[in-house]
C-alpha cells in the first residue's frame, strides 16, 4: 500500500510540475507580444524607425486596452491558445513520455 501512495504522490508532484510549466509557457508567449508595456513592445520598437518607435510607445496603453478586449475576441482567443499550445507541444511530448507507465 504504501508504493501505491508513494506512486501517487510522484504522480501528483509531476502533475503540478507539468501545470506550473504549462503556465510559464504561456506567460512567456504573453509577454512577448508586442503591446506595451509587455517585452514584445520593446523588441518591436527596437525593429522600427526611431520616429515610428517614438509614436508606438506613446499609444503603447491603449494598445494594451485593444489587446485586453481583442483576448476576448473568440478568434483571437483561439489563434493565441493555438500558438501557446504550438511553443508547448516538444514540452507537452516530454511530460507523456515520463508520465505514461
């Protein structure tokens, strides 16, 4: 009995592990959109003229308003859980494999 409990706990502590990653995955992918004041906008400002840098920065938070409301948008909603999903997969391969007996 006890093996079935400590198989148990292993399976749980793997579990919480898979979903604690699963979720710096996401965060990771949010982060790097290019809204202010999220990274992505520094990558993206760094990539444009300095004029139009200058520009995207100031409208930077009602570009983080629009990307608030465009989340709720069910197509965009889905393109963003599909590139989640698409970054996660080689993690997603890994975790199987060690938690199929």
């Amino acid at each position: 009995e006890e093996g079935t409990i400590a198989a148990e706990a292993v399976d749980f502590f793997l579990r919480m592990c898979y979903g604690g990653m699963y979720i710096n995955v996401a965060l990771a992918v949010f982060n790097l959109m290019p809204v202010p004041p999220l990274d992505g906008s520094h990558l993206m400002a760094a990539a444009l003229p300095q004029k139009a840098a200058e520009t995207y920065v100031r409208l930077g938070f009602a570009g983080l308003l629009a990307f608030v409301f465009l989340l709720n948008v069910p197509a965009v909603s889905e393109w963003f859980g599909f590139l989640i999903d698409f970054v996660a997969a080689p993690y997603n391969a890994l975790v199987s494999l060690l938690l199929t007996p």
